[in-house]
C-alpha cells in the first residue's frame, strides 16, 4: 500500500520524495536505477551546459545531491531532469492489494539531450 499522500518536497534544484516506508521501485534512474528496494527518491534539475558528455553524471549528480541535502539522510534512487520541476505529474493506481505510484518529470519543455 503506498501512502496517500507521499511527501514531495520542492527544495533548491532537487524535488524530494519520502515514501516513509521501504518500497519496491522500478526506475531507469542514475544512481539506483533498475529494480531496488527504496524509501527516499530524488530528482535533480540539470540545465543546458551543467552534463557535458566528457564529465561522470553519477559523479556530478552526487556532488550536488551533497550540497542539498546537507544533513539529511540520502535517497536510494536519484534521477537527473531537464524538465521544471514545478511541473512534476503525481499518478496512483491501484488494483486489489496492489498499488503503483508514479512520478514523471517528462514534457516537451524537456529539451535537452544526454551531451547537451
């Protein structure tokens, strides 16, 4: 059962979310992408020139997923977005005692390309 209203938190470039329990996850996100068992996900805002094809993405995500997070414990998944992320869509669905929650971060504001 996923929460009804899980915490999704807006803060600098990275949109938070804290599902407040460990749940199974399915992503083809960065750093924890694939099938994996996570309570905390991350999204970080990335701007056209910040990812050039020569640096490491993992590398850089983690340095400035350090510089926001500060204190607080990290997540266990963390994608990388060129879309607003004031602009995030929330979807659940539910089927019996099974329960999908999705969160995309997809438009066609999302301009930009892997090397841009």
């Amino acid at each position: 059962m996923i929460p009804p209203e899980p915490a999704i938190v807006r803060h600098g470039r990275c949109l938070h979310l804290d599902l407040g329990s460990t749940y199974e996850c399915l992503s083809w996100a960065l750093i924890g992408g694939g099938e994996c068992r996570a309570r905390r996900i991350s999204w970080i805002a990335v701007q056209r020139g910040e990812l050039p094809a020569d640096r490491d993405a993992t590398a850089l995500a983690q340095s400035w997923l350090a510089e926001e997070l500060e204190d607080a414990p990290a997540p266990e998944v963390v994608l990388l977005t060129s879309r607003s992320l004031d602009r995030h869509l929330v979807e659940r669905a539910q089927c019996g005692e099974h329960a999908a929650l999705c969160i995309s971060t997809v438009g066609l504001s999302n301009a930009l390309r892997p090397g841009d």
